[in-house]
C-alpha cells in the first residue's frame, strides 16, 4: 500500500523507526508539538493536510497519528481516501500503547501531568501540563458535552470522569520508550521533576500502536478506519473513544 501519515511531532522517533520497517511506502508530514494548545486551529492544519494529500488520488489510505487532544480529531472528514486513527484519548494513549495501559494508570488521576522523550526534544516545556491544568489535555471536550447533554448534566459527567485528584499535582509521569531509552531523557525529566517539587514516576511505554497504524494492522479495536465521505465522532469513553459517521 501506498499510505500518507500525518503526525505530531512528539512521535517523530517512534514513527520514523516504524516507518523504516513498514512493508508499505510511507510519506510522513509532522506537525508541531505547540499546535496542540489551541484544539480548533490543529483540527484545521490536520484537515487541510488531510486534503492536500486526498487531492493526489494516490494514497490508499491517510494514517492520522493523534488522539482525540482535546478534540482535534473530532469532526476530520475523510475526502475519497479513507482515514484510519488509533483509538486514543490523547498522546498518552499512544505513547503507553493501549487503552487498557492508559485506563489503568491514569482513571483515577486523569489530569496527572506526563512527559515522553518527545515532549522532552521538541517541547519548550518537559511536562505536558507543567501547572498540572487538564485544559491542554482534554481542550474542548468538556463543550461537547454541553452540547449533548446540557450543562448541568455536562458538569456532572465531567467531574465523574475526572475526579479532584491532589496527586494529580503533585506526581510527575515519565513515559519510557524502549526505542528511545539510550537518549537519556528519563533522566533530565527526574532531575527536573524533582527540582519542581513534584514526586516522579516512570512507565514502560509500548510502541505497538503507532507500529500497527504504520504497518496496515488496523484491527478494529485499536483503530478506527474512516470510509470515504464520512467524519470523525467523538465518544468519549474509555473503549470506542471514537467513531464514524456520514458526514
């Protein structure tokens, strides 16, 4: 197959190496790491690569290397190539590489600022929230919520999901990627952590999403492939996370 991959550059690494040992030809276009601050304006730059390479008429598929992150990837609209993205809240999902993995560690503490070799490298900052402030992470959502569910209603389920956590503060998650290990980031990031007065926990990550999204294994628990003319839906739970409907 001849795939298109659009992708943060919090992954350039891991999916530079997948891409080397894709049985498919790959052509890669990153964003930038700081385009996640604003869910709107990343929603637009992704779709209008999404465009730009539909346009050719020479993909198989365009592969959207991105969680929800706060909604950016809600509402993509796939042109006549189909799209496939991992079932993924946000690059945490990814970088641990699963839902379960994600579920487990962070349901309890969901605003519990993390880090990666990648935030490392290509961030101005080494924490992905350094005020421990979910806004980065979740953007947007909570209006979706609003949306279906009225406010009153969008508050209650808010704040079920996310529960007042004072650890979320105060512990600092280190996601350590095998592939990425030598680089000695873990390292600054503890140093740096502990500087902030903040109690440092590291967790094995696991590359197998971002090697299944570039490799053609899109099994549909992990993703979700967009057929021709339909959008992207955000779900918002811990399994189907999103899904697709005509447009």
């Amino acid at each position: 197959m001849h795939l298109k991959l659009i992708s943060c550059n919090v992954f350039q690494r891991e999916a530079c190496l997948c891409v080397g040992d894709s049985p498919h030809v790959v052509d890669v276009e990153f964003t930038e790491l700081g385009e996640h601050v604003h869910s709107a304006s990343l929603r637009q730059l992704i779709q209008g690569k999404i465009d730009t390479a539909d346009a050719t008429g020479k993909y198989d598929a365009i592969l959207v290397l991105f969680g929800l992150c706060g909604n950016a990837a809600v509402g993509l609209r796939a042109g006549s190539t189909q799209l496939v993205l991992p079932r993924a809240h946000d690059c945490c999902t990814i970088l641990l590489g699963s839902r379960q993995a994600f579920k487990e560690h962070f349901q309890a503490a969901p605003s519990t600022p993390f880090s990666s070799s990648g935030y490392m490298e290509r961030g101005d900052y080494f924490l992905r929230t350094d005020d421990g402030v979910s806004s980065v992470q979740y953007g947007s959502a909570f209006e979706e919520y609003v949306k279906q569910y009225g406010e009153e209603n969008a508050k209650y389920i808010w704040e079920q999901m996310h529960p007042p956590a004072e650890q979320d503060l105060r512990t600092a998650v280190f996601i350590d990627l095998p592939q990425t290990r030598q680089l000695g980031f873990a390292e600054q990031f503890e140093q740096k952590a502990r500087a902030a007065g903040k109690e440092v926990k590291r967790l094995d990550g696991d590359i197998r999403l971002i090697r299944g999204l570039i490799h053609g294994q899109w099994n549909p628990e992990d993703f979700l492939i967009v057929p021709p003319g339909q959008k992207t839906v955000g779900v918002y739970d811990y399994e189907t996370v999103i899904r697709a409907e005509e447009r």
